[in-house]
C-alpha cells in the first residue's frame, strides 16, 4: 500500500480545508476523505479532537486506491502544532524526501477566526474572545478542544524551522497570496508536487467560511445542544447534503462576527510580535503588514 509523499502539514484556520477540496480535483492527486488523520502526533491529540487514527494498519488503509497517482499525501494541521513530535515521526515513517506543505495565515486574524468558529461549532466554547485568551494556559492542561490554543497555534517560527530544517522540500504558501490569486497559489502548489498545473479546477465553491455568529443564545443552543431539534435537522441536512440547508440557516439565522475589539488586537500584535519578526527572518518574507 502506497503511503504519503506529501504532507499539508498547517495551519489550522488558514484555508487548509480549501486547499484539499481544490487539490483532490487533480487526476492526479490522491488524498484520503478523513482529511486530518492526525497519526504522526495521535498520542498528542487524542481525545482532544473529534478524529483521529492512532493504528499504523489503519493508516496505510487510508491510502487504498492512490495507486498509480503522482501525488499521495493527507492534511493534518496538527502536525504544525505539536511540530517536534511530528517531524520526528514523519521522519521515522516517511523519510526526510516527503514533501512538506503549509499555509500561514496572519496570527492575529487566525485567533480570531478559530475563536469564531470554535464558538459557533463547539458548545464547550462559552467565554468572550478576550476571556477564551486570558484561559488559554489553563483549557490547555484540560480536555477541551486543542483549536480553543488561540494565540498558541498562531506561534509560526520554531516549527516553521524545524521543518525547514528537517525536510529538503518545504512549501510556504501563504494566506495573503492564496486570498489574492487562488488559482494561481493551487497551480503553485500542482507545481510543487510534480504535476501538471494547468488541469481545470471549480474554484467557485470555498470550505468553513468563519466569520459569522448566532444571531441570539436560543438558536445557539438549539443547533449546538443535544435535542430533538437539532436530531431532526442533522437527518434533513444529510439527506438534502448539507450544503442548502446549512446555507439557509446560516443566512437566516446568523449574523456577521463582530470586528476584533481593537485593544485586543493590539494586545495580539505584542503578543505576536517577537515570533513574527523571527518568522520572517527564518523564511525571507516581508511580515511587517502583519504588525499593523
């Protein structure tokens, strides 16, 4: 059974769900439907997210019918993460030859982003933005979701080194140029990973657009609670695939999220500040717009 030779590797909330929906469309890209397995850090990540796959059998199962494509690879923003105990496992499991590739979003606008769709998707997420940062220490030493590490996730540098380092093709797309020119950033990437840039590709649809909240507490209640309500919904959604009714009830029953307090971000961009200017150092962009 073939196994990865390419690795989107992070960071979360920067579009990687997009890069995957457009990268499967190539003939000759192979991914696997369980988008994130997570395996080169399960034992970092269990139970801390909702999947994941810990069984080296399973994960080869994973890639059953990549055979023949040029491109095999999986998604796991994770990996960025808990960066030490991926490259090593990555390493160990698929050689230093792997291809690595990530997306890096601003680490101002990313916190802000996950804390808005942490709160509309996950009921465990019950504080203000400003509140959900002052707890972040403390959330990390309990169970709750690892996406809820705002400011954490968004520290770029060292694992951007790490795989720079470690790995002799490494791939820095980031969110700027891909929000700028979307087909040009996927051509890039088909480039990357040896295949043909210029086969056609729908880049009409986008993947967990964040950005918006519930309109009150009831309809957040009754989508994210367990009810009859929201059963009943779930058996509709499936059956009409999700994608109309999510829109309907989206455009109906929320609202746009809020803009970032402005001494909050301020704060983030302090708080940021010192990895951001070793980032750009570590990959020779020119970061400075991200400290305004």
């Amino acid at each position: 059974m073939p196994l990865p030779n390419f690795l989107l590797v992070g960071a979360a909330k920067s579009a990687t769900r997009s890069l995957y929906n457009y990268m499967i469309q190539h003939p000759d890209v192979f991914m696997p439907k369980l988008k994130e397995p997570q395996f080169f850090v399960a034992a970092q990540v269990q139970n801390r997210i909702q999947k994941w796959v810990d069984d080296e059998t399973q994960y080869r199962a994973l890639f059953a019918g990549s055979e023949g494509k040029k491109a095999i690879g999986e998604a796991s923003v994770m990996y960025l993460f808990f960066y030490r105990e991926a490259v090593e496992n990555i390493k160990k499991y698929l050689g230093n030859e792997i291809k690595i590739l990530m997306i890096l979003r601003n680490p101002v606008e990313r916190a802000y982003s996950a804390y808005n769709f942490v709160r509309v998707n996950n009921p465990e997420e019950k504080y203000s933005f400003e509140s959900a940062l002052e707890k972040e220490d403390e959330r990390f030493k309990s169970e709750v979701s690892l996406f809820m590490q705002y400011r954490k996730m968004g520290l770029y540098a060292d694992a951007v080194k790490s795989y720079l380092e470690s790995f002799k093709s490494v791939h820095i797309v980031w969110y700027d140029d891909f929000i700028k020119d979307v087909p040009g950033t996927i051509k890039s990437i088909f480039r990357f990973l040896s295949v043909n840039p210029d086969v056609n590709i729908d880049y009409n649809k986008r993947w967990n657009e964040g950005g918006w909240q519930w309109k009150n507490p009831v309809l957040r209640w009754l989508f994210m609670s367990d009810n009859p309500f929201k059963k009943a919904y779930k058996m509709f959604s499936k059956k009409k695939k999700g994608v109309r009714t999510n829109k309907f009830f989206r455009d109906n029953f929320a609202k746009k999220a809020e803009p970032m307090d402005s001494e909050t971000r301020k704060n983030l961009i302090e708080y940021f500040r010192s990895d951001i200017e070793k980032l750009s150092i570590v990959t020779g962009r020119d970061l400075s717009s991200w400290l305004e």
